[in-house]
C-alpha cells in the first residue's frame, strides 16, 4: 500500500489495537473496531493513525512476543461478523456481557474463549467450509501459512509446550508440514480458516479507513519468538546459539537480554532476503506506513550466549573483534590475556567480592588453577549467569558470585585468538591488578577499537535496510532510540527513512546538563511524539520524582513556573509546543490527546501505562480505552481541541528543513 502525498505537516494517534473498545467488540479490541475509531480520527483532523503489532502471540499478551512474523492474531476477530456466528448468539451475547463489564484486558480468558468459539462455529460449518475455494485459494497465495498452521496444530496437540519440547518433528522437512496436514487435516484447515477470516476483517476495515483519507502505520518488531512457527520452520535462518538484546545504559545496570534468536544475516542474503521480503510483502496488504522496531539491530545486534541470563555479557554482532596478534604485537602475553578473560583469584581477592561467604564458597564453586596450589577459579559448570542464579543460596549471595563471574577485560567467545570487550571492562578489580603502563595500553587499545566499528555498522544497515526500503510504497519509520551508533543519522536520511523523536528523550546528553533540543532542530524526516507505549503517558510523566518540570518549562518556552498539575489548559499549551517540531509527522499516543478532557483524564495517571519494560504481567498490555469509539465522537470537546491543535500544524510552512 501507498502512503499518500505529504504536502504539509501531518499529525496522527496511536493506540494499541488491542486497547480499542467499541458497541460491537468482546472484551478488547477488534479489526472492524477500526472503523468508528478511523471516523473519529477523521472528526480530528488526523492523517495516520499508528498501530502496535498485530500478530499471532498465542496465549502471550505482549504484542512483541509473536508465534509468527506473518499471522494476524484472532483474538481480534469480531465473532459477531464471522459467518455462521448466528448460530451461538446466546454464547456470544454471554462473553459480551462478561468481557465489556471489565476494565482491564483479560487477554489469556478472552483469546482462550474467541478461539473455542470460533472454534464451534468452524466445525459446525467444517463440510461447507473444506470445499470452499476461495479459502483454498487464500492458502495457495500464502506460502507461509502451511508451515504455520501446523506449528499451530502441533503447539495445540502438545499442551502449548514449546516446540523444543515436543517428541516428534522438532525439526521439520517440507515432506513433515504435508504429513502433518494429512494426519491433522481438520485442525489445520481451522487454523488456516481463523487467519482467512482475520486477514479479511483487517483488509475490511483498512479499506474503509484509507476511504477517510486516512493511513495506518504498522508495526514490525525486528525479532521473533525462538517458539514461532518462522524458527520451528525456518530454522536456517536463525541462531540459536545466542539471544538478542541490549547493552547496559542508565536505566539497566545488566543490560537486558529480550530471550529473541539472532539473524543469520549471511544465509537470509544468500536466499536473496526472502524471507524478509515475504514478511513486508504480508505487512502491505494492511498498512500504509510502519516502523521498524530497534532499528539499530539492522546496525549491529547485541548479541548475547544463551547460557546467560542478562545482557552484561553480550558483544554487537557485527563488530571488528580485537585479535590475538594485534594484542601481543603491543606487548601482551597470551597468558596474561587469558587472565583477563577468566581471572584467578587468591583467597584475599575472593574475599573482596564474598566476603563472610568466601570460606563457605569456596570448595562448592572453586576450584584451583591448573599448576598452582592457592589460586582459583570458578568451576566449569558456574561458568554462566544461568548456573549462578540457578544456586540454592540466597539472592544477595548470588549477587556476589555474579561480581566474581562478570570481573573481566574480555568475554568469553569460545575462540582464543578474539576477544571483545566487556562492557563495564575499564572499571573491573582484574584490571586494576595490571601495572599502569598496561592499564593505559589497552585503554588505548580498546578505544582505537570501539572507534573502528562505525564504517561497518553503516555498511551492514545500508545493505539490510535498502532491501526493506526499497522493497514496497510503505513508508518506513524507524525506532532508533538507545545507545545510537554516529553512522545511524546519515543512513537513514541517505535511505527516506524516518527517525523518532520522543520529546523528553531527545537532548544532548554529551552537553552540560543535557539540554533539549529545540523543537525546529528536529529533523524533518522524522516523527515526534510525547510518550510512546514503553513510557509512562504526559500526565504520569509529570509524576515522576525524577523529572524536572522547571527545566522543561523552559525548554516548552513557556510563561511563569511549571505547574504541579497538568490541566487541559495546561496540556493545551505543551501539545502545541510539540505540534510546533520540525518533523514531518507528530504522532501523539491517544492518552495524551485524552489529557486534554477533564472527563477522559479523570484516572490516575499510572492506570494509562501500556507496559513497564523489564517487568512481566501486572497491568502490561491490559490498558482499554476508557469509553467507546462511538461515545468518542459524541465528544465535541475533545474533537474540537484536537482539531485545533491539527489544523494549526497543517497550515506552517515547510519550505524550511
């Protein structure tokens, strides 16, 4: 699909699909609810209307934990427009009266009971439905939907165990997917079924949003479930050895560790990046935009052994490793170097780190080092944070036993003529122990190193990110927030891709008390915004302890001293400031539009939060609306304020960049 013309600055929402509520949907929200929210956007003023992502995560809420790069989720579906519903109204009308009371998502009981009625509703028409051409069709075009409806079956047949865990066809054949679609015919024909019926209703109701003259943009996380259909089938193109995630920045001290196999880059090229050109391919037929999640993975992933538990222990994949030779040509010793990699310790050194536990520890976890009599080394099998953490000791032990395991220059790689940098290395007690001339020489080393990636990183995404620009008329977004390599800028604007700008993120953190950036310096080929769904919405924001209204006031150029409340008056006044950024679309979440109606900002600020990252269940991916999409566009109020808000950006000039 095509995003239309961009002649003036353009403003739009984004709301999680999931989070709609309308007079016709059960419990979340649903594709056709689309359809009133598009005409309330519409009321607005606005141009897009920005979606999380939409695919199959079976009984996981999180929207990033998708079964399949390619499957729409059912529990989406509107039953009620399912033909042959008619036949279980009083189930339906039941689940509605139930669901629609609460005001939180139930996902796991809601996709449990959408699936189990779909499921009556598929059996009862199953003789009808097997001889149905135009569903046999829809599978012939889509070759992914083979491999996937039996990994569904199969998921279902094994209690939802992982496919690791399963006793036969753990590592399918093309000859494996046609057996198990002759042994489980039924089944697989209602997984296909529940994917024709959803791809219709989203292409429903995308179709009469664009009829509005307004586009959705999607969204395309970068990495998929380990336990997803594209791993189980498409095993060749990932890596299993390692896991994706994020380097440590000051809000994870450990880094994170997303649990997400790693590309393997070299065979997806090989294959002419198929797979990925599949995956888009599936994405347009839905969207007129979308953002590509971590865009910085197409850069360099941080990339993470699977024997560990957080991402302190990680390197970026690609990167430029330092070598044997290049480190003994400056005077290192191959000895002295494996040192570094894995330190022995004296009881007086392990003391420092163990303290009253050290006598204790010591026979359970150590073991001398080869040739000595009283240095020592952790034993094989605590050498991982799994291992560690796994130890039947309390919490704030394991603690110290994690200080002794992460005490390096150099991580572990398995290969002893390269070495990576731990990433904490230049504070690490191992290296202290070094004379000063060798600490120097390989903080020069070191730097001279990190200095040396950037030409690969704008080379490797140069290369993966042109075949997904170039690939369909969407226009491509980018997530780019966390620790951005230089190179990152350029390429994007070489590319038409759009950055993001969060408005309370985007400073100068190299400058003296990391001012922001004024709201023209933004790029044009980007897309601001307030908040976004890993933060807390504007009015949470101004909760926060930490956050320093007065130095924002300023910034928003705006009159006297900050307020402690935010008003809609108030809101007002910030939403223009932002409204005033030079980029090209403004795409606010619908939490900070709703801030500015006294009656849509009534909860406490927190009860707005999508998801706390880091954190796992509590109110994540729960957040609804708290009225209807129909009820929205009674509200004049709101539309009116918005509408302002809008139309003042649509008439500045663009002539500057």
């Amino acid at each position: 699909m095509r995003y239309s013309d961009i002649s003036c600055f353009q403003s739009g929402v984004a709301v999680p699909l999931f989070s709609l509520r309308s007079k016709n949907s059960i419990g979340i929200g649903e594709y056709l609810d689309l359809i009133p929210f598009a005409q309330w956007s519409k009321l607005c003023d606005f141009n897009v209307i920005q979606l999380l992502p939409v695919n199959d995560t079976g009984a996981e809420a999180s929207p990033y934990s998708a079964r399949s790069a390619f499957a729409l989720n059912p529990v989406f579906i509107n039953i009620q427009a399912v033909q042959g519903s008619s036949e279980f109204e009083d189930d339906i009308e039941e689940a509605k009266e139930k669901f629609d009371e609460q005001e939180r998502i139930d996902y796991y009981k809601i996709s449990t009971w959408k699936r189990s009625i779909l499921r009556k509703i598929f059996d009862n028409r199953y003789d009808q439905l097997r001889k149905d051409k135009v569903l046999q069709e829809w599978l012939d075009k889509n070759p992914w939907a083979k491999a996937y409806c039996a990994y569904s079956t199969l998921k279902a047949e094994n209690g939802e165990k992982s496919w690791k865990d399963w006793k036969n066809f753990k590592n399918p054949t093309d000859a494996d997917i046609e057996k198990i679609w002759t042994k489980y015919k039924k089944d697989v024909w209602f997984q296909a079924w529940m994917q024709f019926v959803a791809e219709t209703q989203f292409c429903a109701a995308v179709s009469e949003v664009s009829k509005l003259g307004i586009n959705i943009k999607g969204d395309i996380p970068i990495l998929i479930n380990e336990d997803s259909a594209d791993v189980w089938a498409s095993r060749k193109y990932f890596s299993l050895e390692d896991r994706a995630g994020a380097p440590p920045d000051m809000f994870s001290y450990s880094g994170q560790n997303w649990g997400f196999p790693t590309y393997r880059w070299d065979v997806i090229e090989q294959d002419g990046f198929a797979w990925w050109k599949a995956r888009l391919a599936q994405a347009s037929k839905f969207y007129h935009a979308y953002r590509i999640d971590h865009v910085l993975g197409f850069f360099r992933i941080w990339s993470i052994p699977q024997t560990e538990t957080t991402g302190i222990l990680g390197h970026f994949n690609p990167s430029i490793p330092l070598t044997l030779e290049r480190l003994q040509a400056a005077g290192f010793k191959q000895e002295s170097l494996e040192y570094l990699r894995k330190p022995n310790y004296s009881v007086d050194q392990l003391r420092q780190f163990l303290e009253g536990d050290t006598e204790r520890l010591l026979p359970v976890c150590f073991k001398t080092l080869y040739g000595t009599t009283d240095r020592y080394i952790l034993k094989d099998e605590f050498l991982s944070e799994k291992a560690i953490l796994g130890l039947s000791e309390p919490q704030e032990v394991k603690d110290k036993l994690l200080k002794v395991y992460w005490n390096r220059v150099f991580i572990p790689t398995g290969d002893e003529n390269t070495f990576y940098p731990y990433w904490y290395w230049y504070n690490q007690p191992v290296l202290y122990t070094l004379p000063e001339n060798e600490q120097q020489k390989l903080h020069e080393i070191i730097g001279e190193n990190e200095a040396a990636q950037n030409a690969l990183w704008e080379a490797n995404a140069t290369k993966l990110l042109s075949v997904l620009a170039k690939e369909t008329d969407m226009l491509v977004c980018a997530e780019d927030l966390g620790s951005v390599p230089r190179c990152v800028p350029a390429v994007l604007k070489k590319l038409n891709i759009l950055s993001l700008r969060i408005e309370r993120w985007a400073r100068n953190w190299d400058a003296p008390y990391s001012p922001y950036y004024a709201m023209e310096e933004y790029p044009r080929l980007s897309v601001c915004t307030t908040s976004c769904h890993d933060t807390s919405s504007l009015r949470g924001l101004w909760k926060e302890p930490d956050f320093d209204k007065a130095f924002y006031w300023s910034h928003a150029g705006l009159p006297g001293n900050a307020p402690e409340e935010l008003t809609p008056t108030v809101v007002r006044n910030i939403l223009a400031h932002v409204f005033s950024a030079n980029s090209l679309l403004c795409i606010l979440p619908v939490q900070d539009y709703f801030a500015l109606s006294p009656a849509l900002s009534e909860c406490a600020p927190e009860e707005e939060r999508v998801n706390i990252p880091g954190t796992v269940g509590g109110k994540n991916w729960t957040y609804r609306l708290p009225c209807s999409v129909e009820d929205l566009a009674k509200n004049n109020f709101l539309c009116s304020e918005i509408r302002k808000l809008v139309d003042a950006r649509k008439r500045r000039p663009m002539w500057k960049i």
